[in-house]
C-alpha cells in the first residue's frame, strides 16, 4: 500500500519533540506522539485473528502514555483527568487520530478498531462521527477501514446506543459492539445490528448459548468475536459453536507498536504454516 500523499505531507509537518502549544509530535522513530497535560500519549495494536489459523484479519489501536520520568498513566486514568466534557471530546478525538496516523504511515493493512469513551456518547449531542470523519477525509485516510468500537456502558441506554450507532453509520463507519452474557447478546443483535459484536468470553457461557448466538448472528449478517481469550480450552469451544474470530493472548498475541505489525503478520504465518505441515 503507497502512503497517502496527504498523510505523508501532514506528517512533515510534525515537530520532532514535543513544542507547546501543539497537540502532536513525532518521536525519533517516526512515530506520533499525543500531548495532554504532562503526559505524552502514543499507540499500540491488538491483532484480531482467525481462530482456525491465527491469521490476523483487523487491530484495535490501544492507548499507550508515558511521562518525562518514563512512568506513564493508564488509559483511564487520563481520561478521568479530562474534567470538562470539551476536554474529554477533544482527548478523545486526539487519542483515535494518533492511532489513526500511527497505523496507516506503518502501512497497516487491515480495518482498524478504535474505542470511544463512553463520556464522548452523551457530550455530542448529534451526529457522532462526523468530526472525526472530515479528518480522516482531510488526510485521504479511507473512512471504510475504520470500525467504531462502542463501550459496553453504553448498552444500559438502548436509546442513546441506537441514536449512537446510526450516527457513525451515516458517517461511513463500521460499528463494534460488546456483549457480556447472552441476553445481552441477543438484545444488541435485535435492536443495533451491529457490523461486528464481541463476546467477553471472561463470563459464562454454554455451548448451546454460544451455537444459538452464532445462528442468530448468521442470519442478522452480524460478524461474532470472542474478546479476552486466554487460553485454547475456550478457543476450541469457540470453534465447536462456528464462531471463527478471536481477541487476546491465546490466539493473537498483545499490543504492538506500528513499527512491528509487519514482523506479528509475518510470525502469525510462518506459525500457521508450520501447524499445517
């Protein structure tokens, strides 16, 4: 994939430190760097894989900080530091846009996932996306490999997530959602029709609830992904109800930096292949 000419401009234009007054930056190895209050924020990817042959199909951009004494916060934590709704939007638009960048200059080659927080949902009032549209589009970065993760918060509010999810829709994004048992499961699939929706498989579930999801998301064309997945014995159950994709360290491996999603796609092969001889 050729780097996008209007990417590769805004991109030299970045200082190479951090300058006040401006939001980001690029560190020595290229890569882009947030500014919020004393923190410096960057990204990290989460492959999702095939559970059949690890083969990484999409990465969910993962907030990574640190500090000048090298000690970071967590990604909550910042966030809880925005006390304002302005503020939240705005760290919140400069967290997906440093993912954004960061994983389309590595010439990342799958949809990429980014997280919303759940503050942001009620902050704006209308047309969620857009902002976040129109700068993408001003970077010829392609709205069509973006998929927009809603937090799981955000189903105790049917109306809002509807409102939420047709939003980013009109907008061209894709739509992740998160499901924690069943019902809720089959309630988001009923009323949201998510593109994708996740299962934490961390809570229990039956072999027969896991089919019968499968079934329903079949007929629904909604895409199921087991999330949190840290061992084979819950892969395989996985497989046995038909659900093909996965999150986590039993099938895909942690965050990594930009600079090494090719080297991952490449590991993931060369396992799949040795598996297969």
């Amino acid at each position: 994939m050729t780097l996008p000419s209007a990417l590769d401009r805004y991109l030299d234009t970045l200082p190479r430190e951090p300058v006040a007054g401006r939001e980001l930056w690029r560190d020595a190895r290229g890569q882009v760097q947030g500014q919020y209050f004393n923190c410096s924020l960057t990204s990290a990817f989460e492959p999702l894989a095939t559970l059949a042959d690890r083969r990484v199909v999409a990465h969910e951009g993962t907030i990574r900080t640190y500090a000048g004494d090298g000690v970071g916060l967590a990604a909550w934590k910042l966030f809880a530091m925005a006390a304002d709704d302005a503020s939240l939007v705005s760290l919140d638009r400069l967290s997906r846009l440093v993912h954004a960048m960061n994983y389309f200059a590595a010439h990342g080659e799958h949809k990429l996932v980014l997280n919303v927080h759940n503050r942001l949902l009620a902050a704006v009032a209308d047309d969620h996306g857009a902002a976040f549209r129109r700068a993408l589009e001003s970077l010829g970065l392609p709205v069509d490999r973006f998929v927009i993760q809603v937090p799981a918060s955000a189903n105790d509010d049917l109306p809002l997530l509807l409102h939420v999810v047709g939003n980013y829709r009109r907008n061209g994004f894709a739509v992740s959602l998160q499901a924690s048992d069943p019902a809720e499961a089959g309630a988001l699939m009923a009323h949201a029709l998510p593109d994708w929706l996740k299962l934490d498989m961390r809570r229990t579930w039956t072999d027969r609830q896991l089919a019968g999801l499968r079934a329903s998301a079949d007929g629904a064309g909604v895409t199921l992904i087991g999330r949190r997945l840290n061992d084979d014995e819950i892969v395989e159950r996985l497989q046995n109800a038909g659900i093909a994709l996965g999150q986590g360290e039993a099938v895909a491996g942690g965050p990594v930096q930009a600079r090494h999603l090719h080297a991952q796609a490449g590991d993931r092969t060369g396992a799949a292949a040795t598996t297969t001889k």
